[in-house]
C-alpha cells in the first residue's frame, strides 16, 4: 500500500512537468512553455513498496484552448539503472529525501502494474487519499495478459507513446487526452482493453477519456 505523504517538494512535480513536455514529440504547445494545472489522475501501487506510480493528468492553461496531457511518473530513491534518458528530474521530498522522477513507460514496475491493472489484477488508488480505491477508473481486457514482467520499450511520436506488450499487442497511450461525453469513456470496439477516468474540468465539469487503448501489433 502507497503512503501518500501531505508535504513539501522541491521542485514540484508540475515545475519538473513545464520543463519536460516541452521536449516531448507530442507536445501540443508549441515553442512556448506551458502553464499547468494539476487536473487529476490516479496511483497504482509497488507490491513491493520501493517505487511511487502516479499517473498524473496536467493541464496547459498558456493557449486559448486547455489542453490536458496523460505523465505516467515513477518516484524512486534512488537511480533506476539505464534509465538516464527517461529521467524527468530529481526533488527533494519533505519526509523521504531526494527522490528521482521517471516517465513511467520507461520503468518496469510501472509497466507490469499497468498490465496489471488492464488485467484485472490490480486496483486503481486515489491520487492523494491513501490506501483508497478509485472506482472511476475503469478498464477492460479481452484476453488475460498473464503476470509475466515486461521489458518495456517504448516509443514516442506526435500521437503518443506506444508501448509494446508481448506477444501480439501495443498498447496505445493518449498522452494528448481527448475528452468524450460517455461515462464510463468506452474504446474502440476492434480494441483488446483500454483504461479510461476523468478528471475536474472547468466550471465545475468532469471531463472523462480513454488514457490508453491496447490494441493488435
């Protein structure tokens, strides 16, 4: 079970955010840096309680149009070995110390939890309440995953990442969320599962989409 810890860090995650996503292939911004929201998202949890898995939504208010952005983060305390390139930043944490921020594709846990959960496996937890379920999040899976730990090997381009699942699957993540009006959000029907929530909108809305749809390789 994640402990969720009310304090202070520095940088925050959304001053490590404005900096990234900039350098992202799927970056709707433009050259201009963005100003985020924090709008919402969810956590899974480390079996193994070494590793923070937070999926983070943000929202970019700088442009005449917000536009909500999926960052799948890993929280360590220490370097996760070969996984420079995927580093996000580092912040000190008011009760845990330093602790280094990764895009979660990159890293294993975060990988295997997520199959996890499109498996039916695992239980999507409140983003800042511990030891607490979200139940908006929902998901699918037409074929069991199986709990084999996956090598994730991910690749960006403007739509997204895409994030291979052995043995004939990718799964497709919707790092530009684009919001629908069904509730619970449902995927395509050619898709093999998909994960979908929502998250505060302006004006007192909720605003839902699919975040990820695992489909055919």
């Amino acid at each position: 079970m994640a402990v969720i810890h009310h304090t202070t860090l520095q940088p925050t995650k959304l001053d490590l955010l404005t900096d990234w996503l900039p350098t992202r292939p799927w970056y709707r911004g433009g050259s201009g840096a963005p100003v985020l929201e924090r709008s919402g998202g969810f956590r899974l949890d480390d079996p193994e309680g070494e590793v923070g898995i937070e999926f983070i939504v943000a929202t970019d208010t700088a442009g005449s149009e917000r536009t909500a952005y999926l960052a799948p983060l890993t929280y360590r305390g220490a370097p996760l070995e070969g996984a420079e390139h995927a580093l996000v930043g580092t912040m000190q944490h008011g009760v845990l110390g330093r602790r280094w921020a990764y895009d979660g594709f990159h890293d294993p846990v975060l990988v295997t939890e997520l199959l996890a959960l499109i498996d039916g496996r695992a239980q999507a937890m409140a983003q800042s309440v511990s030891d607490t379920p979200d139940h908006e999040v929902t998901r699918s899976c037409a074929a069991p995953l199986g709990e084999a730990r996956f090598t994730p090997e991910p690749a960006d381009d403007e739509h997204g990442t895409r994030l291979p699942v052995p043995p004939e699957a990718v799964l497709h993540v919707h790092r530009v969320l684009t919001p629908v009006a069904g509730n619970p959000p449902l995927p395509p029907r050619d898709a093999l599962g998909h994960v979908a929530t929502g998250w505060p909108g302006p004006d007192g809305t909720r605003l839902r989409a699919v975040f990820m749809t695992l489909r055919t390789a």
